[in-house]
C-alpha cells in the first residue's frame, strides 16, 4: 500500500473527509498506523466530522511554529490519529508555503500510513507542496457534472506527477440518472473504480454524532464498502467475517 495518498476531487461536497475518515478508521482496525492530515486549508471539515474540540491544536499553529507536529495530533477514540485544520479566519493569516512545504516533509517522514484530506479541485496550498510521486485517489459522484471536473482534477495532477491511483464512486443510487461505472471510468481517464460507497442514510447520521460510520454502524452498507475499499488500497480481496449475532441483525435490518 502506498504510504501517503491524497484524496482530491473535482467538485466539492461529494464525499472526500468521509471517505478520508473512513478509509483511516477501517485501516486503522486493520493494524495499521494512519494519520489523517487535513489539508483542506480554506475550509477544514475532519474536525466536525470527528467532534474534535475547537480549541484543539492544528496544522496552522505548527505551520506558524506555535506548536511541535507532535502537540498537533489528536488521538480519536484512542486510535486513530488526527492532524485537524485551524477553522477561524485568522487561522489562515501568515500562511507561510515554505513553512508549510517543511511541515509536509515531517509528517511524511514520522508515519505508516498517511491520508491527506485535500480541498476540491486540490487547493493551492497542497498543490504548491506537490513534488511529484504521490499518489492519489479522487472521489466523485456518479453524475456527469462531478465526473468532468474529476476528470480536469486528474489532469492537473498528473501534470504535477502525482500518480492517480483511481476512483471511488460516492452516493451510488442516490442519483436518478446515475453514470455507469464504465461511463465513469472511460470519463476520468480510464483510471480504475477502486470503490462504490453507497447512498446510506447512516452516513450522515454518523456525520451528526461525529463517529467514523465503519466504528459506529459497522454493519451499515457504507461501512462495509469502506473496508472493501481498505482492503483493496492493501492489495487484499475482502472476505467479510461476521458474527452469528451480526448475521441475525443484518438479516432483522433488511426484513
Ligand atoms: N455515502 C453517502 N451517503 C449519504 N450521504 C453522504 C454519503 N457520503 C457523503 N454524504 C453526505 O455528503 C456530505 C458531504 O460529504 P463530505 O463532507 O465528505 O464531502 P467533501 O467532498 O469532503 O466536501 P468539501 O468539498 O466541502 O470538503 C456529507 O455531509 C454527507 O451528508
Ligand atoms: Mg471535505
């Protein structure tokens, strides 16, 4: 698996910080040492979507020399480890991209497994950072506006050097005209569809309650297309293990 992989977009809204987090939970409770870095600069979302306090240390203030990388890690439900971004205006005043570009270079040299929660269509503050090499995974919905723009992300990137890995199709059955998963390839490149998260109403319920859907509804269609994805990141085939009283509570939830 590759150690640090940027989870970018074309369009906004269509599912990067939940997949991001998600992605990094469920490798997470495969063993594996992840740290999911927001670098969403304009508009962090992670520390919403995972209740971290406000007051709580964030990339801004290393990139200031506030505070140490190490000071900036939030551990999440003892587990999962967590650089959030500054979400105050002032947060962004004296953004400084070399002191920024340095920060990248330690936290790429301190972890396993790094996920990088981008802004749509990338953002200038991770693409000022690019040196080539990194990989990729975009996420779009299936429809066509967000596919096009996924497509000119990729572009970009590539023209950067950053190796695109492929695709995660978001809200799949949510859209009435809804792409075919070919359609949507043959759209971005003919890059692969590494994943198919499902429209599930759990997503946002979990957004809501600011837990992981693969930690807090682990049996929910979203969570169990999340670790699919985990596993085929690792290179892994899925074989799902459920419990006898899991079976009985799918089987109660669907009947
Ligand atoms: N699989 C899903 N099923 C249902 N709703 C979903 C799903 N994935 C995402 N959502 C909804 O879409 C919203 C946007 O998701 P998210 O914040 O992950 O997108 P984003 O691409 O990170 O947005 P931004 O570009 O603003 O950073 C969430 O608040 C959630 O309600
Ligand atoms: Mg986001």
């Amino acid at each position: 698996m590759p150690n640090s992989i940027l989870v970018g977009s074309g369009k906004g809204g269509v599912g990067k910080t939940t997949v991001t987090i998600n992605l990094g939970m469920a490798l997470t409770l495969m063993g594996r040492d992840v740290v999911i870095v927001d670098v969403d600069i304009p508009t962090p979302n992670v520390g919403f979507h995972l209740d971290i306090p406000s007051d709580a240390v964030t990339l801004n203030d290393v990139v200031r020399g506030k505070a140490s990388l190490e000071q900036a890690v939030f551990l999440y439900a003892n587990r999962l480890k967590v650089i959030p971004s500054g979400i105050f205006i002032d947060s962004l005043e004296g953004f400084d991209p070399d002191a920024y570009r340095n920060v990248m270079k330690q936290i790429n040299k301190k972890f396993d497994v790094i996920l990088f929660d981008c802004a749509p269509g990338l953002g200038n503050e991770v693409v000022n950072t690019f040196k080539g090499g990194e990989m990729m995974v975009v996420v779009t919905t299936p429809e066509l506006p967000s596919v096009a723009d996924t497509a000119k992300s990729v572009q970009i990137a590539r023209d950067l050097g950053v190796d695109v890995k492929g695709i995660v199709v978001n809200r799949s059955g949510h859209f009435k005209a809804e792409m075919k998963d070919a359609q949507v390839s043959s759209t971005i490149n003919d890059l692969p569809i590494l994943g198919k998260i499902p429209e599930d109403p759990t997503v946002p319920t979990s957004i809501a309650e600011g837990v992981p859907v693969v930690f807090g509804h682990p049996l929910s269609p979203a969570a169990r297309a999340y670790k699919r994805l985990a596993y085929r990141l690792l290179g892994k085939k899925y074989v799902e293990r459920l419990s006898l009283a899991d079976k009985i509570n799918l089987f109660l939830k669907n009947y």
